[in-house]
C-alpha cells in the first residue's frame, strides 16, 4: 500500500479533531453537564431577583411576604423570574421566622468549586436560607412635599 501526503494529511487532520473533540469532553464535560450548568446559572440569577423582590417587600411593609405572588405584586421584577428556566415550576419559599426565609430549587448538577459560598448546593433540592434586616416601621409609598 503506498501512502501519498494527502492521505498522510487528512490521517492525521482526523486524529487532531478527534483528539481535540476528546480533550473538550474532558475539561468542560458533555453536552448535557453544560447545558445542566448553564441552566443551574440562570436558575442562581433568578433566585437572587427572588432574593430582591422578598427583601423590598419586607423594607415597604416591614414584614416578609406570604408568598411570593404577594412579593412580585410590589416588585418591578418580572414574576417569571419567581419560576424555574427549565421546568417553569415555582420556587419554593418559605417564611422560617419573622425575620428568615428559605427559598428552595432543584438543580441539575452540582455547582461550580469556585460558586459563591451563598449559592453552593449539589444535584436534586438545595434550600438556602436568608435574614432580612430589622424594619422599624414600613415606609410610605409616596411623600407630599410643599405646603400644608
């Protein structure tokens, strides 16, 4: 059998893409653990808008929400954000004091090593727990200014 430069060429273009195909599995995973983090992202981005919806609300009535519906109906946040990215189920909040809640999600994976100590959790159900700060008294919605 006589090898010639162009076959000699395309052998080895072959075994540096499948080398380099190899090598991309290896440091970032499949396709699928990707899209897993990818969306285990987005569901962090939109537990922390949670976070900030549940936060105002208190900061306006001085007490946390019943729910979060009762949150996103005082927010300028999108109530979407109050649902999972890949599912569209809700998340899970709960008042665990008057000042604590938890918010709870399912994740796909689990999180980066270098996640934010807040935000770590493993695959399946992760509740992270959150203090709100002390209110004195809710603030009003609008202030008149000028002469009485």
């Amino acid at each position: 059998m006589k090898l010639n430069a162009a076959s000699v060429f395309a052998a080895v273009s072959t075994f540096i893409v499948v080398a380099c195909v190899i090598a991309g599995f290896y440091l970032v995973g499949p396709p699928s653990l990707v899209r897993a983090h990818r969306l285990d992202q987005e569901r962090i981005e939109a537990l922390g808008f949670v976070v900030h919806a549940v936060e105002a609300f208190h900061e306006r009535q001085g007490v946390l929400p019943d729910s979060l519906n009762a949150a996103y109906r005082q927010s300028d946040a999108a109530p979407s954000q109050a649902r999972d990215p890949g599912t569209g189920v809700p998340y899970e909040y709960r008042r665990s004091g008057a000042a604590s809640y938890e918010l709870c999600a399912r994740f796909d994976a689990a999180s980066e090593p270098d996640a934010p100590l807040r935000w770590r959790h493993g695959p399946g159900r992760a509740c992270f727990a959150f203090q709100v700060k002390p209110s004195e008294a809710p603030k009003p919605a609008t202030q008149s200014v000028g002469p009485s």
